[in-house]
C-alpha cells in the first residue's frame, strides 16, 4: 500500500477506530453538477452503470463472470452453499488453501443490492488459490426483500460465522475483503468487524443520499432516512483499517466522486488507504483487474496482507 509503512500500519491497527473530522457528508456529488437544479432523469442517470455502458456489454460481462465462476464452482465443490442464517441466499462458499493460516480473500458482490450472487462472481477466487491464499464469497438477501439494514446485519452474522466457524473449513488466516459497486459499499460498511484486517473498495456509492433520487435503484431499495445516515461510509466514523478505494476513470461522474470524497473524508481522519485510479477502466471493466496477476488492484491486496494486525 502506497505510503503506509509497516511501523503506521501497526500504530493504527492497535488504535481500533478514530472518529472522522468531517461532521458531516455532502448531500450530492461534486463532480461539476448541480443537483438541486438537475431534472429526475438526469439524477437517475448520475448513478445508472448500465445505462452508461449499455445494457448489452453489462450483460456480456456478466454472463462471462457467470460462465467462467460455474466452471470454477464445479471443480472446487465441496465447501459451497454453507449456511450461516436461515434464507436462501444467507450462505458462504468457501475455498480452503491448504494452510489454514494464510490469508483468506473475501469478494462481496455488486448489483446494487438488488442483483447479483455469489455464484456469478466465484471466478475472482481463482487468483487467491493460485497464490496459496484461501478464498470465500458471501451471498445476502436482495432488494426488495430485504431492506439495507437486512441485508448489513446479514453481513455482519456472515462475519461472525467465519469467524467462529472458518477454521472448521480449513480457513483461519487474515481475512483481506473486497467487494465491487454495492459491495464497495458493503465492504466498508464490514471494515469494522473484528475478523477483517484490511479491505479494497472498489467502484462504490458511500453517501447514499443521492440515491433517494435514483428510481432504478431506490424503487427497490426504499432506503429510509435513517438508513441513509446510519448506513452511509461518509457518514459514520473511519475505521482505523486500511482500506484503498479504487474507481475506473472511465465511469460517471457521480461514481468517480462518490471513491474521491471518500477517500478524502477518510484522510482528515488520518486513516490509511490508497486512492487507486484505473485509466479508462469503466464501471464493469475494473472488476477484471482483479483477475490479473499482476494489476494495480491485485498488488494492493497482496500488500495489505503483508502487514500484521495486532
């Protein structure tokens, strides 16, 4: 990680959390927009990924995530679908190294809380095992029918249950989190929990105010007042963790901004965590970085377990 040594690794570590010195988070991105004169339309645009890639290239990048996890799933069966709370999608699939001390690469997945599985995303372990690293994806209710408090007190029971658990599957090492657009949130959002001892967030919203005004996503997700304050990053205090926010430069505007405030919000905390850029990566192109070996985004994970947390 880019400017944090091994010495302020550790002194933060030992810390736990620090509160922010940001009092509060804006309500709309800086990104040269005008929020409050903005139409519906074009504030549903500000955070429609889809739209901005178009459907039919979101689609084919998905269907070969999909395509490339189902094979990975079949060859690695025998600790899927492990469930720790009743629902049917409230399971783990874990992919043990050999060592059970090693460190554990856990991928949360985007979708905007309303789609996506784990099941489609399983081909991003494929790297950690390469590297003699453990791996695991949780899976969580979606929209509509779980609200965000669901679906972040799911997370947190999905946490604990690693922790309690892991090491009967063969999985007790440092647990390093990701998570990709609403599981960049999420992912910040877990970076508290006692077993994560680091995390990349990856192309996601950390204020979620502005998505009261996003039908494509809110139409499902109904977030209530409280959850906005309560559950948005920017508006809770920094955990003294590292964790890197990274963005393609190729995404909307609203998106670039949501990573660069963040980043900044935590700064004036003085916690660490890089701010990586991507060049011309789009929203869904950056997610590939993580299968490649030697990429900006799979060098940050592998650094971030190089340090110890005390």
């Amino acid at each position: 990680m880019t400017g944090l040594s091994r010495r302020s690794f550790a002194a933060a570590t030992v810390v736990g959390v620090v509160a922010p010195t940001v009092t509060s988070a804006k309500e709309v991105p800086n990104a040269g927009m005008d929020w409050q004169t903005m139409s519906l339309e074009a504030r549903n645009l500000a955070y429609n990924n889809v739209a901005h890639v178009g459907p039919d290239f979101a689609r084919q990048k998905t269907e070969s995530w999909a395509a490339a996890s189902k094979v990975f799933r079949e060859q690695r069966p025998k600790h899927l679908n492990l469930a720790y709370a009743p629902g049917e999608r409230t399971k783990w699939d874990l992919y043990p190294a050999t060592e059970a001390k090693v460190p554990c690469f856990v991928h949360i997945h985007g979708g905007y809380w309303q789609r996506g599985s784990k099941e489609i995303f399983a081909c991003l372990a494929e790297g950690a095992l390469a590297r003699g690293w453990s791996a695991a994806l949780p899976g969580y209710t979606l929209a509509p029918e779980a609200s965000l408090t669901q679906i972040t007190n799911e997370l947190r029971t999905a946490f604990d249950w690693l922790d309690a658990k892991g090491a009967e599957h063969g999985i007790a090492g440092p647990i390093i989190v990701t998570g990709w657009s609403a599981g960049g949130h999420l992912t910040a959002f877990i970076l508290d929990h006692r077993k994560v001892a680091a995390g990349l967030a990856i192309s996601g919203v950390f204020d979620l105010a502005a998505l009261r005004d996003s039908p494509h996503v809110n139409d499902k997700l109904k977030l209530t007042e409280v959850e906005i304050e309560t559950l948005s990053p920017m508006r809770r205090p920094s955990v003294n963790k590292p964790l890197s926010i990274a963005y393609g430069t190729g995404e909307l505007p609203a998106m670039i901004a949501s990573s660069r405030d963040y980043h900044a919000y935590r700064a004036q905390a003085h916690v660490p965590g890089d701010l990586i850029p991507i060049a011309k990566a789009n929203h869904f192109t950056i997610l590939d970085e993580l299968r490649l070996a030697n990429s900006d985004l799979t060098r940050e994970v592998l650094q971030m377990a190089e340090y110890k947390v005390t």
